[in-house]
C-alpha cells in the first residue's frame, strides 16, 4: 500500500515577488442610483447583479467598492468613499426612469468633489440615450 502523498499547504507556497506584492491598486466605484421612494416600495429587492459581475472582473487588478442607493441613499457615505485619493474612477448604473436624476446627481456630486475622477456611466439608460449623457459636461464616458 503507497503512503498518500500530503499536499502542499498554502503556507508553503512561494511568495510572489516584492514588486508584485506592492502594487497599488486603484480603487473603482461602482454605484447602482437610487429610485423613487414609490417606485422602491413596489419592487421587490434584489441584488445589483450587474454591477456585482464587474465587480468580480476588476478583482486582481483593482479594488471594487459598491455604493447601493437604490438600499441607502446618502451623498455622506459617498464623499467619504471619493475622499480616498486612490479612488480614480467611479461607475454609475442606471435605468431609464426614476433613478436617473439620483445618478445625474451622484455624476454632479463627483466631479465637485473630485474633477480629477473618471465618470462612467452604464446600465439600461446608457444603452439607449448615451448622447444625452455625453452632454452632462459631468460624465466623461458611457459604456
């Protein structure tokens, strides 16, 4: 009978380079605007999914922070977050329909903390009315 052979514990394994292990990463917002308070009564709650899968892809390469307005709205929360200098980027996601003044605003708000931030702005409004984003001298791209 062969002795099973003990696997390497993770304690074991090499570390990754100095150079690797200092990287900074940059930090990415990804915010889901908030809706109407009577249109937030009639819908059921879930998870902001879409933003949830970016979320997963900018893992490794930079560092996710999900603001969710449509649970909380509260610019505080979010000054606080763009306060940090390594925030370089801040998402918005939005619908057509009530959300859309709260991610004009969270646009608006951004670029008077933080000029020096990049504004995306993504979701089902984007997809059909991005030349009328790209006209809010607040938003810098739309995706």
């Amino acid at each position: 009978m062969t002795e099973p052979v003990p696997s390497q514990e993770f304690s074991e394994r090499p570390a990754p380079p100095a150079a690797v292990r200092f990287v900074r990463r940059h930090k990415v917002v990804l915010v889901r605007a908030a809706f109407s308070k009577v249109v937030l009564a009639n819908i059921p709650k879930h998870l902001p999914l879409a933003l949830l899968a970016l979320a997963g892809s900018l893992e490794g390469r930079h560092e996710p922070v999900l603001v969710d307005r449509a649970v909380k709205k509260d610019d505080h929360l979010l000054a606080r977050i763009l306060g940090d200098r390594e925030v370089t980027c801040v998402g918005i996601s939005v619908h057509t329909g009530p959300g859309l003044m709260d991610a004009l605003h969270c646009s608006r708000l951004v670029k008077r903390l933080r000029p020096d931030v990049t504004v995306v702005w993504g979701g089902w409004h984007a997809t059909k009315a991005p030349a009328s984003i790209l006209r809010e001298p607040s938003s810098d791209f739309v995706i």
